[in-house]
C-alpha cells in the first residue's frame, strides 16, 4: 500500500490526511507544534463523528480510517512515504526549506507536494536537488468534502510524477483538473470577477442584497457578498491583494473599496455575526442585465487564462463547478449568453470605465 506523508496538522492537513485515509492509504503525519500532534488523532475522530451519526460511514469504516493515521514526532518518522504533502504556512522560505529537508529523509523517488493556494510551484522546486518531483496538489476546504483538486506542474515535473498522483488523489475519490502554474490557477483566479465586478457595482450604488438576489435568481447558491461573509472579508481581501500584486496590478483584480472598507469595519461576516448581507436573507429576485455583467467579465477571465495555455475548456469549467458550486462553468455561460453578448457587455462596461479601469473590460483574444 502506497504511504502518503502529510506535513502540518492543521483543518487543512488534517483534512488532507483523512481523505487518503479513508480511502485505506496509509497516512503518516507530523507538525513541529507539539499541541498540534498531541490534538490530531482526537481531532480526527471528532471530524468522523458525524459521519458516523449520519449513516454516511459506517463504524468500522471510521475505525479502519482511524488505523490507517500515525502521527509521528518529526519529520524523519516520514521516510517510507512515496508522497509528502506540505500544508503548512503560506510563506515561500518556510515551504523551500521544508521540501530541502525533505529530501535528505525521503526515497529519491518520491514526490513533493505542496498544497499552496497563492505560490508559485515553480519558485519552490528552485535550489532542489530533484526539482522533477514537485508538484502541486490544491485541495479545497473542507478537503473531505470537496471532490475538486487542482494539480499543478512546473515545466520540469516529471510527467509520471504526475501520473501517479492523479492516480492516488483519485483513488482517494477526488475530481483532478490539471491547472497552470500561473497566479490562482484556476478556482481562485477565476473566482475573482464574481466577487470584483459585484463589488464594482456596490462602489457605483447598486445594494449588495440586489446584486446578490440576481446571481440566486441566475441560479447560483450564494451570491456574491453571501458568499464573502461565509469565507471572511479579511480572507477575500488578502486573496484579492495577493493576486492583484502577482498580476503586476492589472485592473481586472483591483481590491475596490467597499471591500477593505468592510474589512476595516471589522465586520468581517458570519464569523463576527455581521457583513455585507449576513444576517439578513436574501431573496431571489431576477436582474438579468446583473447576473450577464458578472457572467461576461467571468468568462472573459477564463478566456484570458485559456490563451495562457496550461488548461482547457472542460477543466476550467469543472474546476469552477466544483470548487466554487457554480451551476455552469465561464464556457457554459459564453454558451448560454453568445459572444455578441458577452463582447457588447464588456464594451459598455469599458465605455463607462475610468481610464486607469479601461482595461478591465479588454476582450480576451479568444473572444
């Protein structure tokens, strides 16, 4: 039985750790915060609990699952794994060192993992001894909820590097979409014109809850300020900024400022107890011309990132599905709504534009 190593104990990495699992892998696990070890397998139980309650797994199941975690005190408890999955601290010096340690302990040909939402996986293969077996494998929080995991090469992965992990993670029932090594990949940079040209709407005066009655009109589960109070405003926002500076300040990411206003506030949503709509509800009441100007710059975003290369139609519209719950991907909406439409749309909004905003509204070469 293939052995999965998961560095960082975290609701992340213990989720990590639980799906492969319970999917009958073999799962060793550290974190250098002892509380963190001590807690994970008690966590873990807690995390099964209701599964068990709920019929959906059943005891022995959850046992079996439980049999299958080890936490071992450091990292060199690590060495039989053919898979080391990193989820620690979002720091680039952090994960380089760790995957430099890595290394030293593990088997040559075994694979390096990183779980990062926001870094370049090329950057951290840089200065390893054998950079061909970094990779990256995004997981989506809860991970033993979402099917959705992004997998993302460097131009020197090895491609049965990539293999076998497509293999594993999929044995351990998740949906891989392979992704670009490129800022967001895909669910995150795509995901940005939900939130930006809703909140682009709110700074010109349009009311959160109507922009958000559109989208649940349009079919969507949350609308968009719903669906920041449920992630935090803080969170939103430090994800916006993060891809805002990696895009060198391109308009189509710009933190408007209703957003770091809200932050500001302290209102940050469903964990404060207050936010753009929580916890007020809202209801559906169609607005077609705003759910078509969310559409439009969401897959003219997805046009953009096609003509980067690195992914395809059907992958991005998966990807967003599953790890936004969509109800159609940006290629089923460019479907939905024509070309025509979609152009019009992002002339209108480029007429009305500021200058410096302009280029938000550029069609994307595909369009």
């Amino acid at each position: 039985m293939t052995t999965i190593a998961v560095i960082g104990l975290g609701t992340m990495g213990l989720g990590i750790a639980q799906c492969f699992a319970q999917a009958g892998f073999d799962v060793l696990a550290t974190d250098t915060h002892a509380p963190m070890r001590d807690s994970a397998a008690d966590r873990l139980v807690q995390n099964l609990a209701p599964r068990v309650k709920a019929g959906k797994l059943s005891p022995e199941d959850a046992a079996a699952t439980l049999a299958h975690f080890t936490v071992v005190p450091d990292l060199n408890g690590l060495a039989t794994a053919a898979l080391a999955i990193e989820a620690i601290v979002e720091r680039i010096e952090a994960k380089q060192d760790l995957f430099a340690r890595l290394e030293g302990i593990l088997a040559p040909h075994s694979i390096l993992a990183t779980n990062t939402s926001s870094l370049s996986v090329t950057s951290l293969a840089q200065g390893l001894a054998r950079p061909e077996r970094v990779l990256g494998l995004h997981f989506f929080n809860p991970a033993p909820v979402m099917r959705l995991v992004e997998l993302i090469p460097h131009a020197g992965t090895d491609p049965q590097a990539l293999a076998k992990v497509r293999e594993w993670a999929e044995a351990a029932g998740k949906t891989v979409i392979t992704a670009p090594d490129r800022p967001g990949f895909i669910v995150n940079r795509c995901a940005r014109p939900f939130y930006g040209e809703a909140l682009a709407m709110l700074e010109a005066g349009t009311p959160a809850a109507r922009i958000d009655a559109a989208m649940l009109a349009a079919g969507y589960r949350l609308g968009p300020f719903a669906l920041i109070d449920l992630i935090g405003a803080d969170i939103n926002l430090a994800a916006t900024e993060g891809l805002y500076a990696a895009m060198d300040g391109h308009p189509r990411y710009f933190p408007f400022a209703p957003l770091r206003a809200q932050v500001a506030s302290g209102h940050l949503g469903r964990k404060t107890g207050a936010g753009f709509v929580f916890p007020a509800e809202v209801v559906a009441h169609a607005d077609p011309m705003i759910a078509l100007r969310i559409e439009a710059t969401l897959a003219n975003e997805a046009l953009w990132l096609l003509a980067e290369g690195g992914t395809t139609p059907e992958g991005i519209d998966t990807a967003v599905k599953l790890g936004l719950n969509f109800p159609r991907g940006p290629f089923e909406m460019l479907a939905q709504h024509g070309s025509a439409a979609i152009k019009a749309t992002l002339s209108d909004l480029a007429a009305r534009a500021p200058d410096q905003m302009k280029p938000r509204y550029a069609p994307a070469p595909g369009l």
